[in-house]
C-alpha cells in the first residue's frame, strides 16, 4: 500500500449464537467487506461450541475474513479457525502470545480504562477490543469506548476494534475515533432489511466516512 493511501477502517462481525446461524453468516458475508469473524460464545458447552465453530469457520474463510473463537486454544486448533478473543484476559494472555502469535490471530478485550489497555498492549496482542461483545445495547456506541478508541489509535501502533451499537449508523462515530475496526453484531444480525443489506451498509458508511476523517 502506498505510504500516502490511508488504512480504511474495516468491520468486524461479532456472530452470536442463534439458529440458522451459517444462513445468516452466509448472509452477512456477502454484503461486502468483512475482516474478521469473531464466534461468541454465549453458553454453549464445550461441545456444542467446538461444532458451532466448525460450522462456521469454514464459511468466514472462504468469504476472505478471519474467523476467531472466544476464549478456548483448543476448539480454535480443532476447528481450524485463524485465531482466538480473549474476553477477559489474565495472566495467559502473554503465555498465549508467545505461544501462537504470528501464526495465529491473539485479540484481547477487557481494555475498560486507559491503565487496563496499557497492560494488555504491554503482552503485543494483534489487537485490543474496546467494549463488550453483548455491549451493542444501544444504537449508539458507548462514549467511554469511542473516547478510549480516540486515545489508543492516535498513540498506539497495535490495532484497536470499537464495539459499534445496534444500528448500523453507529459505524459513523466509530469511524471517526480513528479505531482501525469497528465491530457490529446486532446491527447486523438484528437487521429488519437482513444481515447482507446491513454489512453492504456499514461498508458504504465506513467508506464514505474514511474519505471525510481524512480530509479527501
């Protein structure tokens, strides 16, 4: 990429359990651009969610994005997914970065305060995820994590997703935060136009958005 083309900001779907759920991947996924797939685990068991995920790994793949599990090394090596979310990391998260990083995606969340997401950065994860995965509560993004996504993007050379809210609107302000990715889950899933109009969507804002951020 050229040194004067600006990165765009780029969507990442955050896929709840639910039925039909590689009906509405496959929906989702073909609206446009996505980074990554991150497969929530809700509370599914340990096997039910090995099958969910192998199910739904291979459809992330083949659309062109990443597909993470949350929390668990072993379902990610069995599924052959292209990384793991670390919810709410502890100690392991340096452990699982040495471990697997580069040849795995190691992403983290838990980043709830400034002090928190220096912490986390310390460890170099691939990135640090600002919100919850079931925070898109509202249809706007939360303020806190737009105001640390601002913070950590202007200072911070390791990647930062923003939790969107349950509009696909959302995107705008995310975009704006200078955040490299902002995360959608019901904005997308809960879509009354469906899942493949509301990526096409998000991409069309983030696009139009990037341009405006940076000033074209």
């Amino acid at each position: 990429m050229p040194e004067d083309e600006p990165e765009r900001c780029r969507l990442v779907l955050v896929t709840p359990p639910m039925e039909d759920a590689t009906t509405h991947l496959k929906a989702a996924l073909s609206g446009g651009d996505v980074a990554s797939v991150i497969l929530a685990r809700g509370d599914m068991d340990p096997a039910s969610y090995l099958a969910h995920c192998q199910a739904l790994v291979p459809l992330a793949q083949e659309a062109g994005a990443a597909a993470l599990v949350v929390d668990d090394t072993q379902v990610m090596g069995r599924a052959g997914a292209d990384g793991v979310f670390l919810n709410r990391p502890d100690r392991e998260l340096k452990d699982v970065v040495a471990r697997f990083s580069p040849h795995k995606i190691v992403g983290c969340g838990d980043a709830r305060d400034r002090h928190r997401a220096l912490e986390l950065g310390e460890c170099n994860p691939d990135f640090v995820f600002f919100g919850r995965l079931d925070g898109d509560i509202r249809p706007q993004p939360h303020p806190k994590n737009l105001a640390l996504a601002e913070w950590w993007s202007g200072m911070i050379e390791i990647p930062c997703v923003v939790m969107g809210g349950s509009a696909v609107e959302s995107v705008v302000e995310c975009v704006a935060s200078g955040a490299e990715f902002v995360a959608l889950g019901l904005a997308v899933y809960a879509c009354t136009d469906g899942p493949q109009a509301a990526v096409r969507e998000a991409n069309r804002l983030i696009d139009e958005n990037s341009l405006l951020s940076t000033g074209q």
